[in-house]
C-alpha cells in the first residue's frame, strides 16, 4: 500500500509562500493584452517611415497629360538625360523614407519589360537607343536599384484602370499598328483583364535587378481612380495573394486597403480626430472622403491613412507649374504626419528625367526647417517623471522613465480596468514651450480617445492642449510659447487601458528654477 505524503507545517508555508512569488513574478510581467485589431509587422514598418516620395513619370511627362487620353505611342517617352539616382540621393538628402514610382499609370504604358502588353516604353526609340549602347531601358528596375544604392524604400504604383484597355476610351493614334490591341478591360469585354493585371503585378514583384538580386517593394499602390464608364471588378482578393506571397513584407495601398487607405482627399492633409482602423475592405462599398480621413474607432481592419500631395499642382511634370513653398509643406507635414497620417509627396521628374533643382531645393528647405523643428527636444531619460498608476506597481517593465527612454518597444502603462490616468515631468528648470509629441504603442492597438496636456505656468497647472484621437504619433503645437518646469499628460478617455511609448516636449531653456 503506498503511503499518503503529509507536508509538515513549515514545509505548507515554504510551498505557499514559492507559489504566491511564483505567481507574482507571471502576473506583474505580464503584458497588456492586444487590443482589438494591431497592425502587422510590416503595417508598423511602415507608420514609421512617416514621409516619402511619390514619382509620376510617363508618357504623360511629355504629353503635358494627367491622364494619358491621347493614347501616343511610345516614340513620346524620351527622357534623354534619364538619372534615377539623381531621383534617389535627392529624396535620401531630403529625408525621404522611400519613393513610389508609377510602372504604369492610367494610360497603360508599361515602364519596364513586360510580355503582357506591347505598349511600353521599350519599344520606343528612346529605349531602342540606350539598349543598342549598352545601356539598361527598363526604368522600374532602374529606379529600384538606385532606391537599394541609396539605402531608401522602393514602392510601386500599378494603375487597376487602364486606358489602353478600355474599349470605351478612342484610341485614335494607335489603329493600325502594333500598340492596337484587345480591348480587355471591362466585365463585358470578351477578354479577362483581371488575369493580365495579374501577370503584369506579378512581373513586378518577382523582378531581379541587373546584378540578379530580387527587387525589395515596400509597397504597392492599386489606385482605384477611373474616368470611364467601363464597369471592371477587380479580383483585389488574388492581387493581395500575389502582393503576400512575392513580397510578403509589402503593404498594399488602395482606396480602403487592404493594408493603407487613402487618407480622402489629396491635399496632404487629414482632420484632427484619426483612427487607424476601418470596417470595410476593398471589395465593399467606398467610404466618402470624410468617413476616410476620420476611420472607424474600433473599427474591424487595421487600415491606416496615407496623405497623398503633389509639391506642384499636378501629378506629373509642367513646365508652367511652380513647387509648393517650403512653409506649405511644414503646415501639410503638420496636418499629416503630426496626425498620425503617412506623408506620400510627389516630385515628378521632367522631360529630361531628372528631378528639377528647383523642386529638390524646396525639398531641401523644407528638411531644414522640419529639423530645426524637431531637434528642439528638453525631455532626456534622467528627468523625474511619475504617474497616478503603474502596472502591477511593475516600474522596469511599465514605469512612466519608458516615456522618455527613446525606444519604441517600451511603454507605460496602468492595470487592465484603468482607462484614465496620468504622468508627470519636472524638467528641472524653466523652460519655454512651443510644441508637443507624443505616442501611443499602437503595437498593440489604438485605445486612446481623449488626452489633454497640461503646464505649470504661474505656479498651477494650466491645460495647454486637448486631444481626441493619439495613435502612432500626435504633434500638438501651442499658439504661443508658455514658460514651465513642470509638465502632465492626462488620459482622459480610452477603450481598454492606454499604452503610451513616447512624450517629448520642444522648446528653448529659459534659466535654472
């Protein structure tokens, strides 16, 4: 018969006491639990990259087009002084995270070497001529090897709509030759035009560069537009398979997704309250331009807004145009990003496909001005920083010193069931304060709807800002400096406990306290 074992009663206590430290140590280390939708990995790589280039460059560069209606063949692409790293080292030196460069835009015109169409531009005398010297003609795999030189991010647009296709749009310049092809594009049309986007997005995306290694896209922009009346559904289900498996770390940009929507209008811009999440797909009804640059709280698909701008009123090249001032551009960065909204601005190159020097002066101006803006930081780790709550009463893991220790992967945060709270900094000193950034781990999803700033002005605080919606990161500006040595950030409003990584305050030292 086995014997039953019988604890002494110190042995009892040891046991409880190992448990109880046991359980202590799992639930004080234990993370807040994601809320509602998160972005994936390659959703938060991209909201960080916050600001890059948009290039429309075609047929239309030379045409004085938008659109490309006139339908020329591709003797009109003639670029002769074609320099994509010039595009490149100017969007690198300017700041810029990356550039987007239309393959092909409405007009049908395939930029690189495609067997899906001959209406590209390799089949002009322009690139007959570079390719009889010796020289490389495909300007998608140009581009995206100086994008890999320069150490930036290399995206692709691909037009859904295509003009060349479309049998309600005349194509008169081109009966009879080798560019009259099978009008495919449309649900009634005898073709299927789904299966040769498919092939031409494919191409794309499996593309090597000229030293054999596979092109990188960090994004994909299926833009929807259409000036015709042509009915085409889209198989946006078997373009995003494509996307995933080729390039399974692109986002894939469109009206509402499935990874990036358009932010609803195209001014750079978006309203002060903006959610990352939406609750529809690309395949259902399109939200309005305001649902858009608003979102849906809580909504049931990470899809977050990009602001696309021009740095010039049209999207490709004219010569009668004038860029944007470098003042514009602060405001539009301020409205964009300062909103948790990606910046996408283009900067066409012109007829000699370069990137004019006016433009990258402006770009350049406009770098200046956002770092001398953003280097005026007051906030550094050893601050005296509290907070009404900490997890688990857990500081190493959850301490408000998160906020100001400069890395992402960390944050503050309070208990599950606290919604509002607090934290405090003594900047040890009288500072005059302009301006605020601050940003939510949205890791783990968009919880935050009401904050509010405050400041010791006078020897009590005064409120300073009042917020809505924080996300990936909000920039708060004051009308006019205030002079403090003590800040506060007060939750007033989340769905789920807030997570906050990062506070920064920006301003000049005035003198000691």
């Amino acid at each position: 018969m086995a014997r039953a074992w019988v604890a002494s009663k110190s042995q009892r206590l040891s046991l409880l006491v190992n448990v109880y430290c046991w359980l202590t140590v799992v639930y004080a280390q234990a993370p807040p639990a994601p809320y509602l939708q998160t972005p994936t990995p390659q959703q938060l790589e991209w909201h960080r990259q916050e600001y890059y280039a948009f290039i429309h460059f075609g047929p239309n560069t030379f045409t004085d087009e938008e659109w490309g209606t006139s339908q020329s063949t591709p003797d009109v692409f003639n670029p002769k002084a074609l320099d994509t790293d010039q595009w490149a080292k100017s969007f690198a030196d300017a700041g810029m995270a990356g550039m987007i460069l239309t393959a092909k835009h409405h007009d049908g015109m395939a930029l690189w070497k495609t067997n899906t169409t001959t209406y590209q531009v390799g089949n002009g005398n322009w690139a007959k001529d570079r390719t009889s010297r010796g020289l490389e003609a495909d300007v998608v795999q140009l581009a995206a090897a100086s994008a890999k030189r320069y150490d930036i991010k290399f995206g692709i647009y691909l037009s859904p709509w295509d003009i060349h296709r479309d049998p309600a749009m005349p194509k008169p310049n081109l009966t009879g030759t080798i560019y009259d092809e099978p009008q495919v594009f449309g649900d009634d049309t005898p073709g299927d035009y789904n299966a040769l986007y498919a092939q031409q997005l494919t191409e794309l995306v499996t593309m090597q560069l000229a030293d054999g290694s596979p092109i990188q896209v960090s994004e994909l922009w299926l833009d929807g537009n259409s000036g015709s009346d042509t009915v085409q559904t889209f198989n946006w289900t078997g373009f995003r398979n494509i996307i995933r498996e080729y390039q399974p770390g692109a986002v894939m940009w469109g009206h509402q997704g499935v990874d990036a929507r358009w932010v609803g209008n195209e001014d750079g811009v978006t309203v002060a309250t903006n959610w990352h999440c939406i609750s529809r797909t690309q395949d259902e009804t399109h939200y309005s331009g305001e649902q858009l640059e608003t979102g849906v709280r809580d909504g049931l698909y990470w899809t977050p807004a990009e602001a696309d701008a021009r740095i010039r009123d049209g999207w490709f090249y004219h010569v009668a145009e004038k860029p944007k001032t470098a003042n514009t551009l602060m405001n539009m960065y301020f409205q964009s990003v300062g909103r948790s909204v990606n910046l996408l601005l283009d900067v066409p190159p012109d007829t000699t496909g370069q990137i004019v020097q006016s433009d990258v002066d402006i770009l350049l101006e406009f770098k200046a001005q956002r770092d001398a803006f953003l280097s005026r930081t007051l906030l550094v780790p050893d601050m005296p920083v509290n907070a009404s709550s900490i997890r688990s009463e857990n500081s190493a893991l959850y301490g408000p010193t998160n906020l100001l220790d400069g890395n992402s992967d960390t944050y503050w945060a309070m208990d599950d069931g606290e919604t509002t709270g607090s934290f405090e900094v003594d900047l040890g000193g009288t500072y005059s304060v302009d301006s605020f950034i601050t940003q939510e781990h949205i890791a783990l999803g968009q919880r935050i709807g009401g904050y509010v700033i405050d400041g010791v002005v006078n020897g009590e605080f005064k409120t300073l800002v009042t917020g809505t919606s924080l996300g990936y990161k909000r920039i708060d500006r004051l009308e006019a400096p205030i002079e403090t040595n003590r800040l506060r950030v007060r939750v007033t409003q989340a769905n789920a406990t807030p997570l906050i990584s990062s506070f920064q305050a920006l301003g000049e030292k005035n003198g000691s306290a």
